[in-house]
C-alpha cells in the first residue's frame, strides 16, 4: 500500500490521503485505516469474509461509462459477492490503475461513485494502492465483510428436493445499463438468511444458465428448471419470442441477483410471508441425478456448463 | 470472487482450480480458501493486517520480464508492506487481468513464480479473480497477515532523538533486475520486533529521499541522515563519482529495505549484536525540527518531498 502522488498539469495531489477525508465515517472493525504500510482489521467473535473482483475497460464498463457509475459497479459486484455468502460488509481496499490522461475530476468522480455506494451499505475504504500508466481504467476491489462463526452460506450444501429460488428478474442488464446500477442484495440475504435456512446460495454474474453449475457440482446435485417460471426483467426487449427471451434470462448475466436453494417447507414459508421487499421465485428444483436440466412446454433439456446457447437451441 | 474459465485453442481449464491444486498446504487462519462466493478468515484474539498492492505492465515490469518473477514480484511487493508492520503473512487474494495472446504455459509460470514465494513466506492463496483483455498484464494483490493485537509498527511513532536505520543498502534495484528479485525483510521485522521496541517503520518502494517523508510526516518530526553513512548498493554504477552514487541510493527506490527508527539505547544494542543476518546500518537521527536534512561533507543541505533530484544538486 502506497500512497502514490496523482500528477496533475497544475497541482499535485494525494488521492489517498483525499478520499480519507471523503470518508465521514469510520466503521470500528477497521482499527487503522489509510495512511501507513497496511491497515488493521480487528473483530473478536467473528469470522472475515474476503471476496475480490476487478472490474477492466472494454470488459465491464467502456470507455463512454460515465466515472460516478465505474466507481459505484467496482464496489458493487463485490458487495454481491458478499451477498451471495450472506455476510455484512465492512471493509474495503481498493487497488486503480488509472490512464495518464485522466483527470482529476473524473478521478473525484470515480471515488464518489464508490464513497456513495460504501457509505449506503456502510463499507469504509480502508485503504488502496493508486498508479497511473498508459493503458486503460483497471479497478480491483478487496472486500471484507462479517458472520458470526460458521454462518457464512456456502454454495455446497443444496440437498435433492430443495426449491431454487431466485431474487428480482433476470436479463437485459448490459443492454438496459443495469450491470452499472444494480442494487447488491446484501440486505435481503441478510434478511432471508434470518428467516431461513439457506442451504447453497451465489450470486448470479455469468448468467443463470452458467452460474448454476457452480452450484450444483459444489453440492454433487442437478437440477431442473422450469423455464416458463424463470422472472425475465422488463429489460429484456418485448418484441422478441418467448424462447428468446428466455434465453437472455439465462445467458445474458451481470444481473447481480441471488439464486438459493431451501428445503420445500420453508420455499413455502417464503412463499407466504417474504421477508424481503423484492420478488422472490421458485425456478425449479435440485434433483439427486447430477445433471441440469430445463423444461420449456413438456420438453426436457439438457444444460450445458457452457451455457444456453448450445443446449437450449435444440428446444423445438 | 468468480470462477472465469480461461478459454484456450485447444482446452478450456478453470485458472482457479488449478491454482488451488497446486497449493499443499493450507495455513488454519484460512477457514474457507478458494471455491465460493468468498474466503473466509478467522483468528481469534489476533488482529488483522491487510495491505494491496497492484503492479502493472510497463510500471513494475516490462513485455519481456520472465513471468515467474512477475508473479514473485507481485506477492514480493505486499510482504513488504506486512513487513514494515512487523505482521506475519497469512493469506493472499489475487486479482488479475491477463493480454488475450498470454498463453496457459505462460499463466502457470506466472503462477509458479507466486506459489513459490508464496510457500516459502507461509501465504494461502485464499482466492481471487481473473479475466483477460486486450491490454497487457496487471496483477493486483491483496495479502492478509496477523499480528498479536496493538502490536503492530506503524510508522507513526518516531521521536526525536531516535536513530534511523536501513536494512541492507539502497540504489541500482531497476537497472540490476533487483527489483524482481528481492528478499522481503518479513522475518528481519520480525526478529527485530521481539528485540527492541520499534518506534516507527516502514518499506522503501519509492527510495529513501521520497519515503522518509512518510515517517517524518506522521511522527510530526524531521531528520538529519549522514550522507556517507548511506548503505549504496553494489548494483549502483562503481564508475560513478559519490555524490552520484548517494543520490541513486536515495532515489532509485524499489529497494524494499526496512527504514526504522529505534531510542539511542536501543540501536546500540542492535550495532553490538544484531538479531538479524542483513546488515543494519544507522544513517542518522530524527529531530525536534519538522525538517529533512542531508549532511554530505559538512554542509548541510534540505531533502524535499519531491525526492533527491531538486534537493540535492544544490550540493557543491
């Protein structure tokens, strides 16, 4: 951790030692934050939850992306991270790689995307390292967050005949721009995790069709989806078929919403009374024959681990 | 965290697995390491200390640097961090983002040359995340160490009248390859930890003439160093007359030797028996005066934060 000098054509300024003044609060887990070699994290009785994620140009955001949004998406996919593990956000440290020509106002921009966010989900920036070079906006994200002992949610632990449940709807995030606005599921997570008891839980990033895999061969189970239950976001365009649209609910990813697996009495607990503000729907069920499958009108379907392109094209 | 497949011509192998695989042993602090939505971490009654560090292609290391050392240097670079707090290393996470054209032969190498330092300083990697692009390399790492709680050095403690020491000596680290093949003074801070109480500490990454001021800053008071007293390394330039060679052992930087500031009584005891195998050498004293100052043959010149250039050619 360094606390490197920002050259700007008129003024030199410490990035570092900025946004510690950006920050109002200060959470106490992080004894010591910004400013020396390394920071101190301290919380007896708990246990740290560390997830990573770096968000590049040209992958996650372009070049066009406006900074506020780069900021808020770098610290969010790793709040859904810690969302998928239902644990609370705490601590994190952030690692930029900056191109030389940008300036020091996108730079504030890019922070007060990222201190808008943390300071929402109560995260304090405790430290980073910022260089400059002649390439593209990297940024990478080190977050901790907290559970009481052996209370993380693990992906391993989805039994057969467990209900699958998603959060909110899936599909259309590139296009519509929601993989730059979504909101993590840190708090329903947390609030589904008190209701019940969540035997396997991530996040879904790759796409439901993808994401799912890691799930099942975590958990040595299969799974089959019913694909008329699948929640398709109203981003996903109206004009097109239902098999179409289908297939962007499962391949189209950055949806950023939590897919869980329950025992059938408590999906029928969620069912009656959520806990949470957003939609929750069953999608299918985990079966003991370690395999993926899909039903689309009376058709059953392979999935494939490399998505639904292959597998769901031979749906008539 | 995610599991990115890394697609190649022939094959497709998750970067994640494998690296798990190549781990044998596995610290206990890392409850949960690679696999899920995120690590877990746990350590009752220690403190954690947590540093990041991102190094870049062209930066930190060039188009040819083998990859081996890349991935030496970019663990190399956090144990330093950890060492200037006197903290034990414990566990890594690893965010990368690889050129499309980097082959798997070249990845695993990259690997090797992390995994090895990594075994040989006691590291988990507990996670991470990578992806490709169409730029060049960039590792960022964010290592996790332990120490006893509020036993950590920081670099906030020096009072005048302290001695300053270096480890080692300093200068021609980039032009001798040195810099990706340094020795982390992580057992050196250690040792000297349990011997005399450190007031102050910290790594030099950017050289002696420009991280002084970190210590000096925070500790709120100045320093006079003995210019002659300096350690010059013998990859500094033996042609070169000694006012050059002094000013490339103050700002070469990526030496990665330890500064520290010890009482008088103190640094006696390490000058008659030193608990350490590389040398310790005392380069001068910290003042009541929030001041930098060099003396170089009996004239006393100002060290500024910008470094050795400006400061020091004032010197006859």
């Amino acid at each position: 951790m360094t606390n490197q000098i920002f050259s700007q054509t008129q003024a030199e300024f410490s990035l570092i030692d900025w946004i510690a003044g950006q920050q109002l609060r200060h959470r106490a887990e992080v004894k010591l934050g910004i400013g020396d070699d390394a920071a101190i994290l301290s919380a007896p009785g708990f246990e740290w939850v560390v997830t990573t994620d770096v968000i590049t140009q040209g992958v996650h955001f372009t070049a066009e992306t406006a900074p506020e949004l780069i900021g808020r998406k770098a610290l969010a996919v790793n709040l859904s991270d810690l969302a998928a593990m239902a644990a609370t956000p705490c601590a994190a440290f952030i690692g930029i790689v900056l191109p030389r020509t940008y300036g020091r106002q996108s730079v504030e921009q890019l922070y007060h995307g990222l201190l808008e966010i943390a300071e929402e989900f109560d995260v304090t920036i405790a430290g980073g390292d910022t260089n400059s070079w002649d390439g593209p906006l990297i940024i990478s994200v080190t977050l901790h967050g907290l559970v009481a002992p052996d209370s993380a949610v693990r992906r391993h632990g989805a039994r057969p005949g467990d209900w699958i449940f998603v959060t909110g709807a899936l599909g259309g995030s590139f296009d519509s721009q929601r993989h730059l606005k979504f909101v993590p599921r840190v708090k329903e997570a947390i609030a589904l995790r008190k209701t019940v008891n969540i035997h396997a839980m991530l996040d879904l990033s790759d796409g439901l069709g993808s994401d799912l895999f890691h799930l099942l061969n975590q958990s040595r189970v299969g799974a089959i989806l019913e694909a008329s239950d699948i929640p398709i976001h109203a981003d996903v365009t109206q004009g097109l078929s239902e098999e179409e649209r289908i297939r962007h609910a499962l391949g189209d990813g950055e949806d950023f919403e939590l897919l869980f697996c329950v025992s059938p009495e408590a999906g029928k607990r969620l069912q009656e009374f959520s806990p949470v503000a957003v939609s929750l729907t069953k999608i299918g069920e985990i079966t003991l024959q370690p395999a993926a499958c899909l039903r689309y009108r009376d058709n059953i379907q392979a999935l494939t681990r490399s998505g639904w392109s292959h597998s769901f094209s031979a749906i008539p």
